[in-house]
C-alpha cells in the first residue's frame, strides 16, 4: 500500500502541438484508496495513467509514490500492475504461463512462483483453470487472468485502464463487482480508467472528472453526483437538468433564482459563487429532484410533455419548458399518473435542497 502524488503534470506530444494532453494535473491518492479517473474519449486518462505506470514521462511536473520522486524512473522499477482493456495476454501459453510472466522476469524460484500463481488464480475465483489455453476462456475469465497476472507480482499500485470495455453489460456489472472485491482484500492502491460514469460511481472511493486534459472536480461519488462542479460535471455524471436562470437573491450559502413562468427557488451554492442579484446562475437539478405536479399550481416551471419513458422502476418524462435556448427538462417521476401522455401540460417542481449551483 502507499500512496500517489501527481504534481501539476502535463504531457505534450509535440512541441508543435497547440493542446496538451494532460494539462496541469494535481491529485493526491491515498494508500489502498480506489481512484478513478473518469472522462470522455481523448481527455487524457490513458496518457495520466501511463505516466503514473512509467511507459510516459511528463513534459513538466512531478510524480510521487510514497513521497519518493518516480517522475523518470523505468516503468519496470516502479512496481505496478497494469490491466489494459485488450487483456494482452499471450493466446499461445496456458493460464498458469501468463500469470507466472512476471515472477519470470523477476527470477522468482520455480517453487515459489507455482504457490503464487496458484494463489492469484484462487483470488480472481479461477482455481484449477491454470493448464487451460486463453482462447479456450470466456471474455470475463480472460480478463480475470489479466487481473490474477497483475496482482501476482505483488504490486505496489494497480492501474486498470478500462479494464471492462470489452465484456457485455450483465457481465460487466459482475466483473466490476468483482474487481473492487479483490482490490479490497488485497488493500493494493488503485486507478482505474473508464469513460463510465455509472462504473466510476458503483466502484469508486473517489473520482477525478476529467475534460481536455484537466481535472474538473475530484470527489467522492455522493460529492460529484450532487455537488457539481461546474455544467460539465453535471451533465457527464448522470442525467442532469443545467437551467440557466436569473438570481433574486444570494448569500454565502444559498441562492435564490427566478422559475420561468414565475414564482422562485433556492439552490445550494459553494460559496455563493460571488452571485448577486441579476445575474444569471447555472442550476443543476437531477431528474430524480424534479416532481410532477399541475400546470396551474405555484412556483412550478410550466410545460409540456415531448417525451416518455416507463422503465418500470420510475417514468422518465421530457418536458419542453419553452425557454428562449429550446430548454427541455428530463424527469424521472416515481409516481406518474397513467393518464399523463406525451402533448399534456404540466408544472415541474423542483426540490429545493437538492439543488446545486
Ligand atoms: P483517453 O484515454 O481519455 O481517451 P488519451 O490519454 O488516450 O485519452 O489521449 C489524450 C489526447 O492525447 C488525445 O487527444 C490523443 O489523441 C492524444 N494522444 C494520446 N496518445 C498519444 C501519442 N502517443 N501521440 C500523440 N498524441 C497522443
Ligand atoms: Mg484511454
């Protein structure tokens, strides 16, 4: 266990190139503590990642592994596991071949390393598989032997780069269950790379979102789900409603903003954000803090329905609530009446303490 500094990393490519992959980084990753970094395709989780593993160097910035400088240190004296998306396994050798490699290159005695093999293939649930053939395994045990031969070296830090992608989605959801259940027992440090906001939430112990090569908000999945830090990260994490609507008035706290069609609400603000009256304020409100209500009650948005969605746990509705920008709203409501139906008029209402600035 030990833990992982990134100190305000970058990584350019080119020196033409106009747009750093990894821009200006900092993170701190606690010992035994599950990490992930999550984004859309081509922000830079893949590039962060290898740095971390040794296979990059920064242009500028600094990397730590237990207050130790790593920034330039071989990937091989670095002592991390790395699962890739692809499992890069070798198809030719048996399982028991792919997870001893490492011990291999390490000169592990013969003894030794058929214990520990033995043992990697007990912690991914795949004892007696050694002396089959990869091509003879399923996608999910495949990508357990990609794990079991990780962690068998006895890393000091695991790096997981959308380690699932390739599995169906029943099996994705059990394989993710599994991976978090391993890294608990083992208590081994952990990033792990996805571009699945629903994965990076079930999983986590924190999240950095990432844009563009920056780090947008790090947080716990409770923080970045209702305490977002900016639109992007209430758009990427979840469903999300980002209204944009003028401020009645503000405190350090809280701020008050105007509904279309009249009446007010208040939403949770860091801060405040320095908003005054007459501004405008990006509110963020999730689907599941919206209820229905009637298009005449008060402090209500008022609309009308272009969409909906019965997924037997709630009925997700679209409304177009006419603002200037085409605004529409997506609610998901426990409880809609049966007669409700796409063309009728309805009131949104929002739910005041779950909103966010
Ligand atoms: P992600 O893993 O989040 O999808 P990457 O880290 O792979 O993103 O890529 C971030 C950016 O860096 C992208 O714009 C990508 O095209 C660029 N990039 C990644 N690897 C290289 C490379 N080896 N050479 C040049 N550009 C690269
Ligand atoms: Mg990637």
């Amino acid at each position: 266990m030990i833990d992982v500094e990134l100190e305000s990393v970058s990584k350019r490519f080119a020196r033409s190139a106009e747009a750093a992959a990894v821009d200006d980084v900092t993170l701190t990753i606690g010992a035994g503590e599950f990490f992930t970094l999550l984004g859309p395709s081509g922000c830079g989780k893949t590039t962060t990642l290898r740095m971390v593993a040794g296979f990059y160097f920064p242009t500028v910035g600094h990397i730590r592994f237990g207050g130790q400088d790593v920034t330039r240190l071989a990937p091989n004296k670095r002592d991390t596991g790395m699962v890739f998306q692809n499992y890069a396994l070798f198809p030719h050798m048996t399982v028991a071949q792919n997870v001893a490699y490492g011990l291999k290159v390490r000169k592990v005695s013969r003894a030794d390393t058929s214990r520990r093999v033995a043992e990697a293939l007990a912690q991914v649930h795949l004892d007696g598989y050694g002396a089959r053939r990869i091509d003879e395994l399923s996608g999910g045990q495949q990508q357990r032997v990609a794990l079991a031969r990780a962690l068998v070296i006895r890393p000091r830090m695991l790096l997981l780069d959308e380690p699932l992608s390739n599995l169906d989605a029943k099996l994705r959801e059990e394989t993710r269950t599994e991976i978090r259940r391993i890294q608990r027992e083992a208590g081994t440090t952990s990033i792990y790379v996805t571009h699945d906001q629903a994965e990076a939430m079930a999983m986590s112990d924190r999240i950095a979102v990432m844009q563009a090569g920056r780090v947008q908000q790090i947080g716990t999945p409770r923080e970045v789900y209702h305490q977002p830090a900016n639109a992007f990260v209430a758009r990427f994490i979840g469903r999300s409603n980002v209204l944009s609507l003028p401020v009645t008035t503000a405190d350090a706290t809280r701020v008050e903003v105007a509904l279309p069609g009249g009446g007010h609400v208040a939403a949770g603000a860091p801060d405040g954000h320095g908003l005054r009256a007459g501004d405008t304020a990006l509110v963020s409100a999730r689907p599941e803090h919206i209820a229905l209500a009637g298009p005449d009650d008060p402090d209500v948005i008022r609309g009308r329905v272009t969409a909906l969605e019965f997924t037997g746990m709630a009925t997700h509705l679209t409304v177009d609530i006419g603002t200037e920008d085409g605004g529409e709203v997506t609610v998901a409501a426990v409880d809609v009446p049966d007669r409700v139906d796409v063309g009728d008029r309805v009131g949104l209402r929002l739910s005041a303490d779950r909103l966010w600035v």
